[in-house]
C-alpha cells in the first residue's frame, strides 16, 4: 500500500537513517567538529521523537520525525560537514 505508512515502513526508515548516522559519526571533517555535533544532536532527538511517536502508534509523526532527522544528516552531507560516499544513504552532489 503506497499510501499508508506501515510498522515495516518505519522500520525501513529507522534502519536507513541509524546506518547513517552511524557511518557520520566516524566521518567528520577536521575543523567541522562543532558543526557535526550539533547536526548529529538534532539526528538524535528527532529518532528520539520518532520511536516515541511510535510506541504511541502515531505512524504519521514518527514518519515526519524520521525525515526531519535524515534532512539533517543530508545537509550536513552537502555542506561538506562529512564525507561520505554512499549514495544509497546520502545526498551526494
């Protein structure tokens, strides 16, 4: 179902944006380290907000949180705060 956001889909989600979060983590640029913390802080509370959302079965915020987390992880990407290659996980230019 395409329009219906299901357990499966935010697992999908989940899994894709803690991969990614994990692999910034380990790639910082040297002399970004204060801008990557506070980007890597706002990807932490907004998986925070979204596994709340969902323990409380509300699907469409958890959703919402989860893309605002990635959005952070994706402009840190494209700022040049990371370097990271996996266009599968990132926004690459």
């Amino acid at each position: 179902m395409k329009n219906k956001i299901t357990k499966q889909k935010l697992k999908k989600y989940f899994d894709l944006t803690s991969t990614a979060l994990k692999q910034i983590k380990k790639k910082i640029i040297k002399g970004k380290e204060s801008s990557a913390k506070e980007i890597i802080n706002m990807v932490k509370n907004y998986l925070s907000d979204a596994k709340y959302f969902e323990q409380k079965e509300d699907f469409v915020n958890a959703f919402a949180a989860l893309n605002y987390a990635h959005g952070w992880i994706d402009s840190g990407v494209r700022l040049g705060i990371f370097d990271v290659d996996d266009d599968k996980l990132f926004t690459i230019k």
